[in-house]
C-alpha cells in the first residue's frame, strides 16, 4: 500500500476552519492529478504579483525523494504556470513560507541533510537561494511565525519509534535567521495525537491556533485543532479544541487530511487515499533504495 495526496485551495480565510460547519467544502480548487506513481502534499501559498502561487511536496515513487515544485493561478483560480521551485540532493517537504517585508522565504523540510535551513527567494517562486541555518538538528516539519514580538518555531524531530509523530518541540529567536534558542520544556507536548506540525499557526478571536496531525490511526490521518495558551520563553501549554476528519473533501480520498494552512483569506489542504495496487506495489518493490 502506498499513500496518495492529492492539495487543494480553499477561497476562504482559516478561521472558518473554526466554525460549527468548518471549511466550505463545495468550494474547493483542486490542484492537477499527478498520474501514477506521484503524489503532490503540504501546500503552503501566497500571493504576489496579482498570482496566487502554491508551493507543495511533489513526489515520485519511482525516485523516491521529495521537490518543491509551484503551481501559480490567477484571480478566478485558473491554473497559468507551474514547475520546479528547489531541488536538492535529498528529501525535501513541508515548503513552509515566511514574508518579511518585501523578501519571501521558505522553510523546507529537508531532514535528511541534518540540519534546518532557511532559503530566499531570488525569483519567486522558481530561484531560491540559501540564507541560513537555523538548526543543526533534523527537523520536522518546522513552523515559524511571529508572535508577542519574537519569532516561534514549532516542530518535530526525526528519530527511533516515530518519534516525528509523538514530540512536538518549539524555539525562539529575536530574528528570523536567529539565534535560535530551544524552549526550556522540550518537548512541549507528547502523544500521536498532537505533536507533529501541520500547517501555518492562525489567530482566531483573540486566540493563537496551531493545526498538528493526529497519528493515532496512522500518519497523518486527520487534523486536531490547539489552542496554544501560553507561549513564552519559559511556558508552554495548548489543548486540542477542534478535530477535522479527512472524510467529505474529495471522492476516495479518506484516509488523510494532513496540511491546513493560511495563504491570506484562503486556505490550502490536502487529502490522502492509499493504493492498494498489486502491480503497484510489486514495481516500487522492485525499485533500488
């Protein structure tokens, strides 16, 4: 069995996500199918010069490592351009992206490397160039946003018996490109149900709101809602307020639902199905590591 992804663009701000009826599932943008073999995940989006471009994980089985690539679409959400945004030698996901006045950013998952690094958009979004390191560590799914005049960053690490689904760690900086430090009570939060990062924190009446994945039933299977009380240098406490299912967005894909993020008044995501395919699985099986 392997796990299909398919990402999605919702015209409406985050905060519904909130609401007694959630997300407005009727409206949805659904990126391109990708054809066999290939998935496209964790979208993170924006928009500049009169585009709304969507960054995501594009990824072939058949390679077996992770890209960047960019889908960019106009104001009636028709799709113009789309490619390659960064690829490295190594896995990369989790295209995470930070504006700071004019300069845009992104921070990728790139675990494998070993390190956190913070990349800069020389043409966004198809030429990015390393800034900084944030972190000698293999980071998960690394998160980073203002907050209380610091720079936050919330994520998982990489390590035996899965433990990128069961610890969510944070850390803070006075600048974007540090010095980080770690938070004091590392890991902030324990258990599969909501550790893992997934997707862009949000403010919702006066309220800090982080999405993490529940991996109770699996990777990635459904999204639980914190409601982060206290953050400061010293102090961390959050509570789940609110679980959405993956179930109702799109036709066989009801597995997953792993991506909420904030792209300004409109919100991406993304769904999974497994293939069950005997020939598929029997070519990846195939395949060399």
């Amino acid at each position: 069995m392997v796990d299909i992804w398919q990402v999605g663009i919702v015209p409406e701000p985050i905060g519904n996500a909130l609401a007694p009826q959630g997300l407005d599932k009727s409206r949805v943008v659904w990126l391109p199918p990708q054809g066999s073999f290939r998935f496209i995940a964790d979208p993170f989006g924006l928009f500049h010069d009169d585009r709304f471009t969507v960054l995501v994980e594009a990824y072939d089985y058949r390679v077996k490592r992770g890209e960047i690539h960019y889908y960019s679409y106009d104001r009636d959400w028709a799709l113009k351009e789309r490619g390659a945004a960064l690829k490295e030698p190594f896995h990369l996901s989790y295209p995470l992206l930070i504006r700071q006045g004019e300069d845009i950013f992104m921070l990728p998952e790139a675990y494998q490397s070993g390190r956190l690094t913070l990349y800069k958009a020389i043409e966004f979004p198809k030429a990015w160039q390393p800034v900084a390191v944030l972190l000698d560590e293999p980071a998960v799914d690394a998160t980073i946003f203002r907050h209380q005049r610091r720079w936050w960053m919330l994520y998982a690490l990489y390590g035996d018996d899965g433990r990128d689904t069961r610890e969510l760690h944070a850390a803070f900086a006075d600048s974007l490109t540090g010095p980080w430090r770690r938070h004091p009570q590392n890991p902030v939060r324990t258990g599969r149900e909501s550790s893992r990062p997934a997707g862009s924190p949000f403010e919702h009446d006066g309220q800090l709101h982080f999405p993490t994945q529940d991996c109770t039933a699996g990777y990635g299977s459904a999204i639980n809602l914190l409601r982060i009380d206290r953050l400061t240098p010293d102090e961390f406490s959050a509570g789940i307020v609110k679980r959405l299912p993956p179930e109702g967005w799109l036709d066989g894909f009801d597995k997953g639902l792993h991506t909420l993020s904030d792209g300004g008044g409109v919100t991406l995501i993304d769904v999974k199905r497994v293939e069950r395919t005997p020939m598929l699985r029997r070519r990846l099986e195939a395949m060399p590591s």
